[in-house]
C-alpha cells in the first residue's frame, strides 16, 4: 500500500506497427509519393570502398528509391559482422536505418510518422502516478498526443491539467510542445 508520498512508477513503451513511409517527388508520378522501406540493401563495390543503400519503392508506381547509407567506406571500416547484416539484408538492420530520421532528413525525403501503439498500464486521473515514457526509436511523436491517446482525454482536458500543474515532466518541459527523444517521465498528480 502506498503511503500518500509514495508515487506508482509505470513504464509506457511505443511500439511501432510498421516502418515510417518517406515523401519524396517521384519523376515517374511527376508528384511528391509515399515510399515504402523494402527491408532490402543494396551494396555496391568501387574498388577498394562501398556505397550502401536502404531500397524504397514508390507506392504508386514501384519506382525505386536508394537511401544513402554509406558512400566510400571501406569494408575494414565496417567488420565483417555489420557488412553480414547489410548483404543479407538483416530486416532488425534495416528497421534501425529506416527508423533513423536524421538519416532520412540528410537524404532529403520527410518522414511521415508510422502508427504507432503505446504499450502499458492504464491509469487513471483519481492517482499520483509517475510515467516513464520510451521509444526504441527516436521520431518526432509530440508528448502531449501520446498522453491524450494513453488517457483518454481531449486536447481542452489535457491543456486544464497542464494548467492546473496536475501533469509535469521531470524535466520542466513544455509537455504541449515536446516530443519523445528516448525517454520521458511523466508525474500525474
């Protein structure tokens, strides 16, 4: 039983239902398209150093598109293991590729988020509860759209409670204008 200091300590995990698509133009479609990841690599020798790509696919017109991954590396660089995973195409190596927006933004595609669920207890507003938020990966998911998701409530409900201090991060951090990076803690009191 917790004394009324004590406060209950929940983890919420994001999971994510598929890999983010990419909007890029499409010189088949003469439009901006979605791609999709293909999971796949490609991996291309000149002479002593390789270029390796990420394969997306126009969901239009299956045009493809080669996401830089590395460009005039050499394979010592890399180790036998990593250079394994990329000729095979080891899919958990290319969801970690396809998950990294950076990656993405350096070659020039915007990111459209994946549906995503949030794994964990449900909590109520009756108690202090503290809440650990976290990502596997890091994408530009607002805080506050995943705590109105998780709870239950509407952006009017949400923006009281802020208000009122009944929702704060451990941080001090806008949580109406945050987003994820790792981590976040959450206190519902």
């Amino acid at each position: 039983m917790l004394s009324s200091k004590e406060v209950a300590t929940i983890t919420w995990d994001i999971q994510y239902c598929s890999l983010p698509t990419v909007l890029r133009y499409c010189k088949k479609c003469g439009k901006k398209s979605e791609y999709i990841c293909s999971g796949d690599f490609r991996v291309n020798a000149q002479q002593k150093e390789l270029d390796i790509w990420l394969i997306y696919t126009c969901a239009h017109c299956n045009t493809t598109w080669n996401s830089t991954i590395y460009s005039r590396v050499s394979p010592q660089k890399l180790g036998a293991g990593l250079l394994e995973q990329f000729s095979c195409n080891d899919i958990n190596l290319a969801m970690q590729y396809a998950m990294n927006l950076s990656l993405l933004q350096r070659n020039g595609a915007e990111i459209k988020l994946p549906v995503y669920q949030i794994i964990g207890e449900n909590v109520t507003l009756e108690k202090p509860v503290s809440i650990k938020i976290q990502s596997k990966y890091v994408l530009p998911i607002k805080i506050s759209s995943i705590l109105r998701m998780k709870l239950g409530i509407s952006q009017r409900e949400f923006d009281t409670l802020l208000l009122n201090g009944h929702i704060q991060s451990n941080t001090g951090q806008d949580l109406k204008k945050c987003k994820l990076s790792s981590e976040i803690i959450v206190t519902i009191s």
